[in-house]
C-alpha cells in the first residue's frame, strides 16, 4: 500500500491551516455534551474518594500522586457540592483531547477534512466519553497523553527548546499518574529502534528529561518516604483487585472498543502510516512505542484502557488515508466514514454517558458493558442508610463509621458529614488513621462478620444498603453491622484492615 500518493502534503512544504473554527465547535460541543449530563446520575465512587484526598492534602497517596485530588478539591471550594462543577475540569480537558487530535492530523499533513475525521474520531470515542464524564486520574492522563504526543511530535521534527516544553509538561502529568514515564520510556525506545536517532544527540531532550524529573521529585520523595506503595498497588492491580480490572487475555480484544469497532481501521492506517511512509519518518518511533506498551501492559497486568493515549496520535496518521480510501472508492466508500461516526458516537453516548433514565439503568446491558455507570448510583441513599442506623443508637454513644472501602467512607462523608469522618482500610483512608481510642462501637459495612466477630464481643444485623433502583452494583444488598464491645486496642485492628486495590 503506497500511502504517499493519496495524502495531502506532510508538514516540510506549506503546512495546511488549522481548521481552528469547526476542531474549536466540535471540541466546544463535546465539552459542553457532557456538562449537560453531568448531573444525571450521581458521584462515581473514585470522586468521593478525591474529595476527601483533596482535604489531606499531601505530595503524594497510597494510589496515585496528588494532581486530580487536587483539582477536586479546589473545584469543590469554588462550588461546594457541585457534581457539575466538579466534572467540569474532565469536561474541558475531553474537549482539549478532541482539539489536539486535530492539531496532530494536521502535523501529519492533514489538511481540514483530516483534521475534523481525525477530531471527530475521538470526539465519539467510548474511551473519551466514559472518563470525560467523571472526574478522574484517567481522564487528564489521557488529556496529558495527547498533549505530550502532539509536543513530542514537534519536537522530534523541530528540536530545540520545544523539548523544555515536553519535560514540563511531563513532569506535571507525572503528578497526576505514573503512566506517562512509561509513554516516554517507549518513545525513546522507538527513537533508538526506527529513528531519529540524531534528536538524541541534542542536549534538549535530556533538559527536558532532567526538568520532567524535577517536577516530579516531590511525588518521588514522598514514594520513597513511604515505602514505594504504588508499586504494591500495581502488584493489586495486576492480579485483578480493582473493579476496572481485566483478565490478561481481553487486553487486546479490549483495543478494538476503546474508541469503536467501526473505526479500528482508522488508526490502523494510522498506525501503518506512522511506519511506512517515508515523508513521515520522524515519527516511526510512535507505532514501536505502541507496540511496546502494549506488551508491557499485558505482561504486567495492566488494565486495557493504558493504551488509550496513544489512539490520538495514531487517529491523526490514520485519518489522511482513511479519506484517500473513500475518495478512490467512490460515493458508497465516502459514505461509510459519516455513518461510522455517527453509530459509534450515538452506541458509544448510550453506553458511556448517562443517558439511559436511572430507574431503568437495571433492566440495560450498560452496568455490564461500564462498570463505572454502577458506581455512579445510590450513594445518597448508602449514606441515608447509616444515618438510619446512627439515629437508633444512644445519641451520647462515641460511634464511628468503619467501612470496607473508599467508596463507602467517601459516601458517609460527602453525604453524612456530622457522622464523619468515616474510617476504612481501604488506601489512603488507611493512613488517615483509625477511630479514636474512645470508640467502642462501630456502624460497619463492606466488612466480613467474621472478622468484626473477632475484634467486637457483639455483632449485629442492623440494615441492608439498597440503592432504591433495583441495581445490581457493588454495594446493593450489603449488610450494615452495629459492632459493639471492643475486645482489642485500634492499634492492634488497624494494620489487619489495611488493603490496596
């Protein structure tokens, strides 16, 4: 296949104009989608767990380094107990996702219908709607993954002090996840295998390399203080203790959906462009990186969505000979490019945004197909429950919320503050500490009776957490304990709640 005939000319002659109105609408558009849907269900799991993070504020936790807590917090000072608000950093960060993969088509020579197929792509991918819709590390790691290809593929073609721009911006997606040092690490692999190998003998990219590790030395230090702890929850992650967690062999089947079926052959061609054509070949080291991530990934038991940076980059190769194919194939091979956007974005909507009506969520194959959907319903009413269950307590009785995971203390302090704060052994809640000594009863919940029968003289059945929706999520029909008669110190219970995942 000889791509350099049908494609319009790669940047090295006159670079085709950005098309900054429709790749500006149709970024706007996205954003401004899933404002409108913010609200509909409710807070995900993970954002009730940023929320309280943001309020310990530290350089690093157990999990993650301290960017999206961050954003959350802050988000939630400036509007208190918005969802909308508080989705509205993943919001702009999806539209600024669609926007660079148009800037990125264009630096593969894409003129302006390149530029808007190569946009349009993403903008309807179900990887980008799913995170663009929750506040969450995954979706400024995708954010980040965009904006460091679209540099790095300026910088191996210009050089120069653009690669200070590459390390500043990696040193602040570092601090939101470990993922991008794994990006840069198969970049310079693949410059090392395919080229160009002379953009190493400049000093730029190793000041930038030293600039990105600057920025990230707070993180470091903090993970090395503590004992390197992300690197025992990768080893959860990997052997499926995470509820996003895949067996190995989806891996890959997994990349055919992560932006649509009907488009693989997109970046596919992408992906093939990247490295066979010639007028491209400063970038022949992002296809190797693929490749090399991808092996990496599977091999470590990394979840499928790892990948997803990537898919802008080869989205923007792709889209060039995607439209040479329909041009030379006449009207029905041009008429399959729209249809394919439109049925993925309205499957991809469907499936990934809340758009089915809560009270039907049950009866769909959406909790199945997203897991994260599930995680968005009932923690009002989780948090009603415990409440429910305090008030037939003595009011003067110390009682503390012991719960088995983030989620659920999240939930207790988000939406039952006066019971707060909420204890668990679940990640950072772990190192925030136990009860006071004082506490002697415990309100539990996603904890074995087994084992509070162990640490308390009674256990008792005190309620059931039901979401009021009939939804089979992760907390429908859990048990709520009333654990009374303490029969060891905190410090003796606490080390055996500690769990990562």
């Amino acid at each position: 296949m000889n791509v350099v005939r049908d494609l319009e000319s790669p940047r090295g002659t006159a670079a085709a104009p950005v098309a900054w109105a429709p790749l500006g609408a149709l970024a706007g558009a996205l954003a401004a989608l899933l404002l409108a849907v913010a609200d509909r269900y409710g807070h995900h799991r993970d954002e009730l767990y940023f929320l309280r993070a943001g309020r310990e504020a530290a350089f690093g936790y157990v999990d993650q380094p301290p960017f999206t807590p961050l954003v959350a917090a802050a988000m939630d000072a400036l509007a208190p107990g918005s969802l909308v608000a508080l989705r509205l950093p993943s919001a702009l960060a999806a539209g600024a996702v669609v926007l660079l993969t148009g800037l990125l088509a264009r630096e593969f020579g894409g003129g302006r219908s390149a530029q808007l197929l190569a946009a349009g792509c993403m903008a309807v991918s179900a990887v980008l709607l799913a995170v663009g819709h929750l506040l969450s590390t995954a979706t400024f790691d995708l954010f980040f993954w965009a904006l460091l290809g679209w540099l790095l593929v300026r910088a191996l073609r210009d050089g120069g002090r653009v690669w200070l721009v590459v390390g500043a911006v990696a040193g602040l997606a570092l601090q939101n996840k470990l993922q991008p040092a794994f990006l840069l690490a198969a970049v310079l692999l693949g410059v090392l295998a395919a080229g160009p190998r002379a953009a190493l003998r400049s000093p730029w990219p190793w000041a930038g390399g030293a600039l990105a590790l600057a920025l990230w030395t707070p993180n470091l230090v903090w993970q090395a203080v503590s004992g390197w702890p992300q690197l025992e929850l990768a080893e959860a992650i990997a052997a499926g203790g995470s509820g996003t967690s895949e067996p190995w062999y989806l891996f890959l089947p997994y990349q055919l959906v992560l932006v649509s079926p009907l488009l693989v052959p997109v970046w596919v061609l992408g992906g093939w462009r990247l490295w066979r054509d010639p007028a491209l070949w400063p970038w022949r080291c992002f296809p190797v990186a693929y490749v090399v991530l991808a092996v990496v990934f599977l091999l470590t038991g990394g979840k499928p969505y790892y990948l997803a940076g990537l898919y802008p980059v080869l989205l923007a190769a792709g889209a060039a000979p995607a439209l040479a194919w329909a041009r030379r194939g006449g009207r029905r091979a041009r008429r399959t490019l729209v249809p394919a956007l439109v049925l993925s974005g309205l499957l991809n909507a469907v499936l990934m945004l809340p758009v089915v009506p809560v009270d039907a969520l049950a009866g769909t194959p959406v909790p199945a197909v997203n897991y994260d959907a599930g995680e968005t319903v009932g923690w009002p009413r989780f948090a009603l429950t415990i409440e429910q269950v305090r008030g037939r307590l003595p009011e003067d009785e110390p009682v503390a919320v012991l719960t088995g995971n983030y989620g659920q203390a999240g939930a207790v302090d988000r939406f039952a503050p006066r019971l707060g704060p909420a204890y668990s052994g679940h990640n950072s809640y772990w190192t925030w500490g136990p009860p006071p000594e004082s506490v002697d009863t415990v309100i539990a919940v996603g904890i074995p009776e087994q084992e509070l029968r162990v640490w308390f003289a009674r256990v008792d059945l005190a309620g059931r957490i039901d979401n009021g929706v009939a939804l089979d999520n992760d907390e429908q029909g859990r048990p709520v304990w009333v654990a009374t008669g303490r029969q060891e110190p905190w410090s003796a219970i606490w080390p055996q709640l500690r769990r990562l995942g």
